[in-house]
C-alpha cells in the first residue's frame, strides 16, 4: 500500500489562512498510515464526506512536525470546519454527522457558552466514558446526556471555532492536552462537556515516565497562575496551582507502591470487620459470604456497593424474570445470587464456577428462589460445549437468557455458527474488548456478528452489553 496520503486528506503547510466553509474539519497527528486510513474511511462512510467535511493531518512518520500541543494548534489554526474535531488517528466511527449536528444543537440551547466536547472525562472524580475501547463498550438506543467535565480524553475532541481557544505555548508533548483545553476554556468563561458521540479507540494509554514528566510540566505552568486545586483526568490526579509537602509525598509513596497496593490499616479493618461478620457481606439486601482469600479489590467492590454494577443494572434492566438463565463464569457466586433473586419462583438457573464451587453454590443459594444447578467449569471444554452442558443441567431445550465474558473464542463462534445461540433471548455479556484486539477484531466487528445472528443492542456499561432478540 502506498504511503502518499495526499488522496484522502491535506497536508497543512506551515502559513494558511483557512475559511471557514465547512462543517466539520478532523485533524489528526498521523504516525500511523494504516491507521490514519482506515479511520479516515470510516468517518467517510457514516456520511463526513467531502461534502461536509475536510481531514488534515501532520506528517509525523519520519519526525516530529509537531506535537499535541503546538502540531494541534497548527492543524486547528488551517481548519476550514466550523467544527474542529481533533481526533486519535486509531479510531472507527460509529455515529455520523447527523449524530454531532444533534448533539450541538442541544448543547446550543442547553449550555450556550460551551467550547470543547469530548467522549471521556471527569468531574470532581466522576468517570463518564461514551467510546468503545479496551475496557469499555457503549451500545443500544438509549443515549447518555452530556455532563459538564474539568479534563476530557484526548482521543476524540470537538471545538467550536468561535471559541477562539488554544492550546498552551508553554507546554509540549502528548499527554494532558485535553485537560490544558478544558482548562483554557473553563479560564475563558466557557464550558467542557462529555457527549455521548460514539467511535471505537483501538489504542490504549502508555502511563510511562514521559507521563509523569508531562504531568509535573502541567502543574508547574498552573501552579504559577492559578490557586491551588485537583483536578480528575482519565488517567490521572493533577494539582494545578501547587501541592503541599504531605501531599507531594504521598504521592510518590503511592506511586512507587503500584495500584494494587493495600495498606496495613485496610489489612486489619478487613479482617476485624471478616472475624465479626463471619466473612460475610451484604448486596440488594442479600447477605454472601466473602472469604478472606478473595482479593482486596473486590472485597471493597463488595463492601461499598459497586461490584459488578453494570452487570447488576443491566440484569435489572433487562433479563426477563420468567426465563431460565445460565450463568458462565461465575467467580463467588454472588452475581448468580443475584440473578436468583430476580427471578420469578421456580424458574431454574444454571450456574457454571470458574472459582470455588462450594462457595459459588452457597452464594447462588443465597437469592433463595430459583431453581439452581452449579458446577464447575471444564477448562478444557468449548463455549459450546459449556453451554449445552448447562442447558442440559437444567433441562432447557427452549428459550433462556445467558450471561456470561463474550471474549474472543465465543466471537469466533459466534460468527462461523450463528445457530450455537439459537434458543437464547437474553444476552448479558462482558465483552472483553481487548480479546477481539488482539485477534485483529473490532467491538464493531462484533456488532455485526451478534446483529447477523439477529441480536439488538439494548444497553451498556463498562464493558458489558445487553443484547436481545
């Protein structure tokens, strides 16, 4: 394949004076021309042709001609779009012109003095994610409102011209623009806000050393103007205006730790609070048991409230209470438990162990309506085979409703024998994006399988999808 480009974009020379003529301008820092390409393709497909859109681009294969800071300025500075979508080069499109023109439309009478839209940010420590990518997936008809941010994702961001905003001079790299935008805006008088605008980030962020360099830039430049506050990005923590000593260190502590750290005080208020309860934990007002074997993480999921949420909302949501469910790859038992509880009297639910079967069975139980067969996963046995075997557990040889991980094989299945789901009207999946990455696929991809064997998006969160037909 060539590696001229000038076919699908323009190269922006260093002194342009753009018209702004057009609706929509994508500028992309390109290292990447496969990439680059098949993002551009895509975007054109859902409909930003050449009538309504241009795609611009720096050439940084060979060197750097500029970077997120001064080679986005520069791309946005040439931008004929009244719309400046600065964007990853590693992305799919999902939703179309039709679906951004909707979106700022609302934003024009709901939040006139907005600047800068994105598909990932935070708010005071409040995570919104409207993108598909290795650890998330949005789908179904249900669109999520726009929610005002202090920092956006930078894979995909969307200025409105008019607002005349910029990227620091004083600031350079690929890390913490979006944030640097934001906060140019929000100094302005202006608004930033995540949308739900979907496209498909195949990339993954690299948290590295030229991270931490960038993040420590970050903060000295606003630590000159402005007092001191955090702000929640994506991927980060930053002070802006300064940090005491106390914070500074506990930061380098934490740091230094990893993420999987558990200090010894939370060691020994787990264990006073297990000797107490009797290792048990209460969920939607059922009590499981929780041993102390199980990992630091997920006994605090538990404890605060929020293990396995999306997967709990979407069976709330969606699975119907008068069908029989298999549950694979059940880990404690407690979700099992759960789906038990939720279930009209009598109704069988097989669960399939991928952890303690003992406490799986006991946990599943613990929901006390159901009909519930548990065994323990055949490691050695196929998607299919799991499944008939649980189907044949409970005599199902009808309808039901499967939750369960959609990873990469279940994919493949899924696509070479559509007919391996035949009776299922119900399903409730983690899809596991970074599985269909590594074998070349795309959530999109996947899409299209689940639509093919006559599945309907109903819903999402995080990584899970509910689908039905």
């Amino acid at each position: 394949m060539s590696d001229d480009l000038s076919g699908i974009a323009r190269a922006v020379g260093p002194d342009e004076d753009p018209v702004h003529d057009l609706e929509f301008s994508f500028c992309t820092l390109v290292t990447n021309a496969e990439q680059y390409r098949a993002m551009v393709g895509s975007m054109r497909r859902v409909g930003f042709d050449d009538s309504c859109a241009e795609y611009l681009y720096l050439d940084n294969r060979e060197g750097s001609q500029g970077d997120g800071y001064t080679g986005l300025n520069r791309l946005a500075n040439a931008a004929r779009g009244r719309l400046v979508i600065l964007c990853h080069q590693d992305l799919l499109a999902v939703d179309g012109p039709d679906r951004l023109r909707a979106i700022v439309a609302e934003m024009d009478a709901s939040a006139p003095d907005w600047a800068v839209l994105g598909n990932a940010g935070v708010r005071g420590g409040e995570r919104f994610y409207y993108l598909n990518e290795k650890a998330m997936v949005i789908a179904g008809p249900t669109r999520r409102p726009p929610e005002p941010v202090e920092s956006l994702d930078e894979d995909l961001l969307i200025l409105r011209q008019d607002a005349r905003l910029g990227f620091s001079h004083d600031l350079q790299g690929f890390h913490f623009y979006g944030t640097d935008l934001v906060t140019q805006a929000r100094l302005r008088g202006h608004s930033a806000h995540v949308v739900d605008f979907r496209v498909e980030h195949l990339g993954a962020g690299r948290i590295d050393q030229t991270f931490w360099d960038a993040c420590a830039r970050f903060e000295a430049k606003y630590r000159r103007a402005l007092t001191p506050r955090a702000v929640a990005t994506t991927c980060a923590t930053v002070h802006i205006g300064g940090m005491d000593a106390r914070t500074l260190r506990r930061r380098a502590r934490d740091r230094e730790l990893g993420p999987d750290h558990v200090g010894w005080a939370h060691r020994a208020k787990r264990a006073l609070r297990g000797r107490l309860s009797g290792h048990r934990l209460t969920l939607e007002g059922v009590t499981f048991r929780c041993p102390p074997e199980v990992p630091f993480a997920t006994y605090r999921a538990l404890r605060k409230g929020s293990y396995k949420a999306a997967e709990r909302a979407l069976i709330g949501e969606h699975l119907p209470r008068d069908l029989p469910v298999v549950h694979l790859g059940a880990e404690l038992g407690v979700l099992s438990g759960l789906i038990n509880l939720g279930l009209a009297p009598e109704v069988p639910l097989a669960v399939v162990a991928s952890g303690d079967v003992a406490l799986c069975r006991e946990n599943a139980l613990a929901g006390g309506k159901g009909r519930v067969e548990v065994t323990a996963e055949d490691t050695g046995a196929s998607f299919r085979g799991g499944l008939a075997n649980a189907l044949g557990r409970i005599g199902v040889d009808g309808p039901y409703a499967l939750v369960c991980d959609f990873g990469g094989e279940a994919l493949e299945l899924l696509g070479a024998e559509p007919e391996v789901l035949a009776g299922c009207r119900v399903l409730i999946a983690r899809f596991r994006p970074e599985e269909f990455y590594a074998r070349g696929k795309t959530i999109l991809d996947a899409f299209g399988r689940l639509e093919a064997a006559g599945f309907k998006p109903l819903g999402s969160g995080g990584d899970v999808v509910a689908a039905g037909r």
